[in-house]
C-alpha cells in the first residue's frame, strides 16, 4: 500500500513537514495550498526537495467552489483552474484535488455540472493533470460521493475521476459497499481520516476534529476493505484537520500518522479475509490477491495480565512506608541495579531508585504478560514504537521493552504457569521476603497513566495496535482544576486494565500545585497516576493497613449521606465504610469497594475489591476522590 499524507495535517514550514515526512517513512504527500503559498521554496525547489527525501508528490489541493456556477463565474473559474495546472508543471505533479461547490453553487442542474466538469477535464489534459472530484460532506449540491461518481461516469473524461475521502462519507453514515462496484480506473485518490462520534455541524466537525485512523471510531477497514476489493492502486493518504496536531512536534506527529497507515493496513487485510465477497467465498480459502497488496503484521495474542510495575523515585523511602503500610512484602534488592521489589501475592511493584535527584516520583515502566515477547516486541517496532533495551547480566531475564507515548517504558515478560517470574529470584537470597505475616492475596487490577494533552489520540493509537488493547467509550469526570478525561484501554478478559486520563491543563496561578514550577502564566499538568491493587477482603486489607499506620484520605461524610441515600445500606455496612474512609458503588453487575492512599510525587495507590461481576472503576466516586486529593495536596502546601 502507498503512504501518503497532506501537509495540513502537520505543523511548521513546508520544507519542515516534508523533511518530518520523509523520515516516518512515507511514500508521498499532498501539497495544501496554503502552505506552498506561505513557503519561502520556489515550485521548482519543493520538486527538486521531494526528489531528494525520496517523497512523490501525489496530490495539489483543494480547488474550491467550480461547478454549479454562472457562465460568467465559470470563466473566472477556468482561467483560475489554468494558473493552478501551471504551477503544478513546475513541481512536477498531476493529480489535483476539486471539492464540490459550497460558497458560489448557485445551479442545482447535473447536466450543467457535468458538462462545467468536462470543460475542466479538457483545459486538464492539456496539462497533463487529471481531475480528483469529491464530493464535501456539506457541499451545497453534491454532498454524497455517489453522486460525484455518477457526474464522473456522466462525463467520461480520461482525466476526471473521483477522489473517495472516508470523512465526507463516514461522517455522513453512506453506505461504503458500493464503491466496489466503481470502476478502479475511475478512482483517482482516496483520502482517509478517523473521528471521534460527535453530535455537531459536520464543517467544524471536520475541521477541528478529526484524528489519524485507529484513534476515532469510523469504520475504517471496512471502507477500506471495499476501496482495496474495488482494484485501487494508488496512494492512500491521510487527510487530517485537527488543532492538536498543528500544535504538536511535526516529526513526532508524522510518525504518529504513519503508524496509523500500518494498522490501518493490517486492519484492512483482517476485514478483507473476515468479510468475503460471495466470489471469494465460493473460491474457497486461502490469501485473496487484490491489486493492492496489503502488508500485515506479527499476530500477537492480548496481554494475559499484568507482571510488574515500577516506580522511579529519587527519595524512596515514602514509597518503602507506603507500600510497607498496604501489606506489601520486601523481597530484596536486586543482584546487580539499584532497584527493590515489593510483592503482595501476585502483585509486584519495583521501585527504581535511578532517578535523578531532582525528579518528581513516577510511574516509569508497566510489564504485561504476553505469549511470545519477541514476537510482540516485533510488532510494536514496526509500529515504530522505539525500542528501550535494559542492560542484563548473562543470567538474567531480557526484557523485550519499547517506550509508549508518553514515555512510560512498556515491557513484554513472559508469563509461567505458577504465575512467579522466573526475573523475581535476581532478588536477593530465597526466602528474604520481610513484611506481614499473613498479607492478602493480590493482583494488579489496573493502572492509571496521565497523558500530555497534544499526544492523547497518540497513546489510544499506540496501546490499541502494539498492545491489542480495546478502547472503551471515554468518560469526563470533574475535578478541582476542571474536567478530566478517562479512557479506558482493556483486554476483552478484563486482564489487562490500563486507565489513560487527559487532565485540565492549569495555569500557575491556578492552583497550589503549581507555586513555584513554573514561569507565570506557563501551562502545566499537574495530575497524578496510580497503580490499583485488588484483594479479596478490602475491609480486612483496609483495618490492617490502619493498623500499621497508615493515614487515609479523608472522606467528606456528605459523602455517606449520599451513598446511602442512593443505595439503601445496611447501617453497619455503611459505618464500617465510613470508619475506614472506604468508597462504594453498586451497579447490575455487582459491587466495588476501593480506597486511595496520599500521594507521593505524583503516585497513589488504590485497592479495590470487586463483587460479582462489576466491571467498572467506581466512576461515581471519581469527583470525591479529585477534591479529596486536591484539598490534601493543598494543606501539604499550607504546612510546608
């Protein structure tokens, strides 16, 4: 499959972009007019430029506004349309992008667009340059991409043909089927983009909200699938308006969009061989050929569960006192890094003690149990997801690692049967463990990662296709510093639980975190992570925990007020809840019992305790335990 992607979607210069392009791989690009207009590069430069970094130049766009018009309109639309085709023979391209009339559409007539389009074709050809009609989602008259096809098939011009933009038909829920039935020869451009589902105008949707393929919910491989079964060859290049995007570091978000073309490719593939045309079925198994060849990935099943994670702190010792209080056990340090392992049943946590001084505490790295960690490791390489390789002794386990968009270290552990890695005896002699006596069996039941702003459709794109983990419909929850944005990644087991949450972006002077951070008026996160532990017993685990002296965060009592109100509890139930600051919820499915420790750096603990089949994450109880956290944080700052 050929790559492409318009330089709209990416910020900086033209020469900058093309340079970002060239290095995430691409094969071509579009050339928006804004940016040849606004660029320093002569046509002649960015043709010679392109045929240096290996890039073609497969589309100029957009030509706005040419059909549908007056004689005397239609004129000044030609001899506009004959300086474009000029400029495109200087930089060598010969292919240009026509949208369906919107602001000057004033003749609702297809014989008159048809033949308006023919006399376009014409002038066209004698430039060499062929005609990519597509119809906008909001165009005035032709607004379905049918019908653009039917104009093309009415004109039957060798140099008009149809541009196929999977925005303008998915955000239009039309039907996609059809487009097998086109002829290929007759598809001169396919453009594709993903969205997040949205209930507004389709102009602003389209042209603030759309996001590389993978990280929005249209159906792409299947329109794909119909594209590649209708015997396109050509480029297949992404479109993208998105503000986030032309803020963010270009070679980083070109890399971002090209990733979304390999999965989109392997997602493709996956359709195609799913969803068989009654043909192909009768043909019988076996790989279907089509003109376009799609490339797949490595196979790899979803991650099993969770094997570690780790906590990078320059001062460990509030983590050490933490962990200690939850139950946790100290199984040693390790034989040859500065690192010590903390366990609780099958809950392991590894505090890194490698940061630099100054460093806030952090999450650093979460390992997952996976079938093959070569294999997977493979697959998110080619998913261009940079390797982080750890240093190891001969006898000890290599970890197969790459880091994740937000630079959390992603570590692929293989799994045994006794659930203990065989990495845990690196720790100290046999039987050093010290803590409780009788600790709680637990597992990592989910963690929780805060994602800078301009990369969180990077990190749903990112933990979906190297990890294999399904996107949930996201949630908004209100904070202090305003609303937080959850989304939810998990296996389809419910294994693997990772929490991905976009918070507020907080000025200074907004809040007490920020007091002396920062320059006035700099933008700055200030949201915390945290790794969430299960138990069988959390009223058990909660009063021992006590017992060792740990401090809970205090829960307001309208809380209970309301959770009694709204549930109906057993009035000793709900005293123990109260007497141990315990949090609750209840859906169909079962019930949720869970509590938060104080935060270190920018690291809490949760447990939890799930009843039945309750699957969620105590959402209801998310905005108390914000104004919890944000009003201790800000007497810590008080007493400082």
């Amino acid at each position: 499959m050929r790559t492409g992607i318009a330089t709209v979607c990416l910020a900086g210069t033209l020469r900058e972009k093309m340079q970002a392009c060239a290095i995430a791989g691409f094969d071509g690009i579009e050339i928006f007019e804004q940016d040849l207009v606004t660029s320093s590069l002569s046509p002649e430069q960015i043709r010679s430029m392109a045929a240096d970094l290996g890039l073609t130049l497969d589309l100029y766009q957009p030509f706005r506004d040419f059909d549908s018009v007056p004689e005397e309109l239609l004129a000044a639309n030609l001899r506009r349309a004959e300086a474009k085709f000029r400029l495109m023979s200087r930089l060598g391209m010969d292919t240009i992008l026509v949208c369906s009339n919107v602001a000057t559409a004033s003749i609702d007539d297809d014989g008159l667009r048809a033949a308006q389009l023919s006399r376009l074709a014409e002038l066209a050809g004698e430039h060499g340059v062929r005609i990519a009609y597509e119809a906008l989602a909001w165009g005035k008259y032709v607004n379905d991409y049918e019908h653009a096809h039917r104009l093309v098939e009415l004109v039957d011009h060798p140099y008009l043909g149809t541009c196929l933009d999977s925005f303008h038909i998915l955000s239009r829920d039309w039907d996609t089927a059809p487009i097998e039935r086109f002829n290929p020869e007759k598809i001169f451009f396919v453009q594709v983009a993903d969205a997040p589902k949205l209930s507004m105008d389709v102009l602003s949707w389209s042209r603030h909200h759309r996001v590389f393929p993978g990280e929005g919910q249209f159906k792409l491989a299947k329109f794909m699938g119909h594209v590649v079964r209708a015997g396109y060859t050509g480029p297949v290049s992404l479109e993208v308006f998105n503000d986030v995007f032309r803020q963010s570091d270009v070679e980083r978000t070109a890399v971002d969009a090209m990733r979304s073309l390999i999965w989109l490719e392997e997602q493709s593939a996956r359709w195609l061989e799913a969803n068989p045309s009654p043909a192909e079925a009768a043909a019988g198994a076996g790989r279907r050929r089509h003109p376009m060849e799609l490339a797949t990935l490595p196979r790899v099943a979803e991650p099993a569960g969770f094997n570690f994670a780790e906590v990078r702190a320059a001062d460990t010792a509030a983590l050490e006192t933490l962990l200690g209080q939850l139950g946790f056990g100290f199984n040693g340090r390790h034989r040859t890094k500065n690192v010590q392992l903390w366990t609780m049943g099958h809950a392991r946590v590894i505090i890194n003690e490698e940061a630099p001084a100054a460093a806030e505490t952090a999450i650093a790295a979460v390992g997952f149990d996976v079938d093959s960690p070569v294999i997977a490791a493979a697959r998110a390489q080619q998913l261009k997801a940079p390797a982080v390789p750890r240093k190891s002794q001969a006898d000890e386990e290599v970890f197969q690692g790459f880091a994740a968009p937000d630079s959390t270290e992603i570590f692929l552990c293989q799994g045994s049967p006794d659930g203990a890695p065989a990495w845990v005896s690196e720790f100290g002699p046999a039987g050093a463990e010290t803590g409780p006596a009788a600790a709680p069996q637990a597992v990592i039941d989910h963690v929780n990662l805060a994602q800078p702003w301009q990369h969180f459709d990077e990190a749903v794109l990112f933990y979906t296709s190297a990890l294999a983990l399904e996107p949930q419909p996201y949630a908004e929850v209100a904070s202090p510093s305003g609303l937080v944005r959850s989304q939810v990644m998990t296996t389809r087991d419910g294994g693997v639980r990772l929490v991905l949450n976009l918070a507020p972006l907080l000025q200074q002077e907004g809040g007490p975190e920020q007091a002396g951070t920062a320059p006035a008026g700099t933008p700055r996160r200030t949201y915390q992570e945290h790794i969430a532990f299960a138990v069988d017993d959390l009223v058990a685990t909660a009063r021992a925990a006590r017992g060792r002296g740990l401090e809970f965060l205090q829960i307001p009592a309208n809380y209970y007020e309301d959770l009694d109100a709204r549930f109906d509890l057993d009035p000793a139930f709900l005293a123990t809840l109260r007497e141990l600051n315990l949090l609750y919820d209840r859906d169909a499915d079962g019930e949720f019992l869970h509590f938060y420790t104080a935060t270190v750096g920018s690291v809490f603990f949760e447990m939890v305790e799930r009843r039945g089949s309750y699957d969620g994450y105590g959402a209801p109880n998310a905005p108390v335990r914000h104004a919890v956290q944000y009003d201790h944080l800000h007497q810590l700052k008080l007493t400082a």
